[in-house]
C-alpha cells in the first residue's frame, strides 16, 4: 500500500481507503462486512470513512465493534455529521455538532476520530458557529483534523476568510472518470490552501468495473440487483454510457490493470487527492481494488480514456 499526507494535517492515509456509506449500514450481512474490514487492514488500507446517518448510526456501530479488535493508532477514522439522525437532530449548529460527536464515538466505541466532516453545508446555521464548534470539538481532542463533503468553492472560500476559524484538512466531493466536475474549481482550491481530497465513489457505485453490461440484466449479486443499495445509481445505468465504460475494458487489459484498479488508479493521478474511498461488498474486491495503489497511468493511456469517455463524463460543477 502506499499512502499520502492528507492536506496539511499530517494525518497519513493510504491511497485507497474503505468506506461503509451503503454496504455497512445494512447492504452487507454483518460477517461479510467484517471480513472486509479485516481484508482492507490486511491489505494496508489504514483509512476508513463512515457517517452517523450511514443506516441511522449502523454503519458507525459495525465499525466500533470491528475495529475494537485492533489498535487504535492502526487506523485513521472518519466520520460525519449533518443530514437527520430524528425528527430534530440534524444540521451543523453548535448544538448538534457536539451532540453527534459524543453520540458517534459511543458507537464507534473511541475516544476520537481523526477526521470530523460537515456532511452537506447548512443554511440554516452561521457558518461561524458551525466553525466555532468543530474547534470546540478539536480543542477537547475528541477529532484530529475537521474536513467537509460536497460544499460548493463559494462555501469554502467563506471558511477560509473567517478569522480565528479552525482550518479544514480535507474536502470529500464525488469524483471519478464519469464525475470529473471537482477538478474545475474545488480542487485548484483546495490544494491553494492546504486542502486533500478524500474522494467518494471513485468506481462510479461499480460501473466503472464494467460488470454491468449494456441490454443485460445486473448481476445477482451486484449493489445494481440490491434494493437495499441501488436506489442513487440513475444515470449510471444508462446504455449509452455502460457501452462507453465497455470501451475501457481493452484499455485496462493492456495495461495489465482490472478496470476497477484503473478506474482508481485514474482518480489517484492527481496530486490533490489523498485517498480514493472504496464500498466493497466482498473481501475479493478490496483485495483488487488495494492494488490499484501506486499505480502510474501514462498520457497516451490517460488521452485513451478521455477518447471513450468523452461523451458520457459529466464535466461540469
């Protein structure tokens, strides 16, 4: 495995890391889930990323269970706060903020994580209390670093130009082949000001595996055929672009890659990502995935992918 600093933070996470967002809140039987965690330490895989509303706190509880069989300086854990956990829990004020954290580290049965994420921006709340209570959190050592997921350049930049703010480590956007809008804007971004990108469905939700095959039913046990994961793939199943990620296939035969590994191996071209977050469903897929680590794609490889692509990649923030 091979890792890289993430941001300015100092925290080191290896290149591919593990998520739990459908697969570990309740897509995945629990043993099958377990393996995979344990695979993914195997493998080196040192950074893990979950989410209180992950299956209402499921996803936060599978974890603590798993992981307090190992030693807590084996791993770097991440989690988030924002979307309802009730009726009246949700958001990013102060008051929620240092709710969710302590009801987080009960399930993940810790006493910090090292990277605390604002979900979604929320606005309904002053930014300046939301940044005032993430320092709270940091200065009572319950989280390491504080990062945020899918918050537009505007709302960056807003924290950024708050005085006395505590500074965000990571920024966590969808990104992949077929999903290429963060490289206009966040990531420049970003990387101005110390920012790395843990980066979240880098596979397309297994598109970009190419095991789902134009005109052909999913297979049986893909997230496509699973009710309790398939609900948020919508254009990923269009034919237009399943022949396109086809196309792929002769590209990473040639390099000697699964079309998973170049599929990773493509997002971790860029400097400014950290981590490539993984939601394997079986211990085989973290195992190919991991390799994906290290991996140079050359410029004619790179023009070759754009080529098939350049149809279907959505482009724009």
């Amino acid at each position: 495995m091979h890792y890289r600093l993430l941001g300015h933070s100092g925290l080191e996470v290896s290149e591919i890391g593990l998520g739990s967002w459908l697969t570990y809140s309740g897509g995945v039987e629990a043993q099958v889930a377990r393996d995979c965690v344990f695979r993914a330490l195997d493998c080196g895989i040192n950074f893990i990323d979950t989410a209180n509303v992950y299956g209402q706190g499921a996803a936060e509880s599978l974890l603590g269970e798993v992981l307090a069989e190992v030693p807590r300086d084996s791993y770097v854990l991440a989690t988030k706060l924002y979307f309802p956990m009730s009726d009246t829990d949700r958001g990013l004020s102060r008051q929620q903020v240092l709710k969710q954290i302590d009801a987080s580290l009960a399930r993940l049965k810790t006493d910090y994580v090292d990277l605390y994420q604002c979900h979604r921006y929320d606005e309904d709340t002053p930014l300046e209390e939301t940044m005032q209570a993430l320092g709270e959190v940091v200065a009572s050592g319950k989280a390491r670093a504080i990062g945020f997921s899918e918050w537009s350049p505007a709302q960056i930049s807003a924290a950024l130009a708050l005085d006395d703010a505590p500074r965000f480590t990571s920024s966590q956007p969808q990104y992949s082949m077929l999903w290429r809008a963060p490289e206009r804007e966040v990531m420049p971004l970003c990387q101005a000001n110390g920012i790395g990108q843990v980066v979240w469905s880098p596979l397309a939700q297994g598109v970009l595996t190419g095991k789902y095959r134009p005109g052909q039913a999913p297979p049986d046990d893909s997230r496509a055929a699973n009710p309790a994961m398939n609900q948020f793939m919508g254009r990923l199943r269009q034919e237009t672009l399943l022949e396109a990620v086809q196309a792929l296939r002769g590209i990473a035969d040639a390099a000697g890659l699964s079309m998973a590994q170049l599929a990773l191996a493509w997002v971790l071209r860029q400097e400014n990502v950290s981590s490539a977050i993984i939601g394997a469903s079986r211990p085989d897929q973290v195992s190919d995935n991991a390799r994906a680590a290290g991996v140079t794609l050359g410029a004619d490889l790179l023009d070759a992918v754009d080529q098939c692509l350049a149809e279907v990649a959505h482009q724009e923030p």
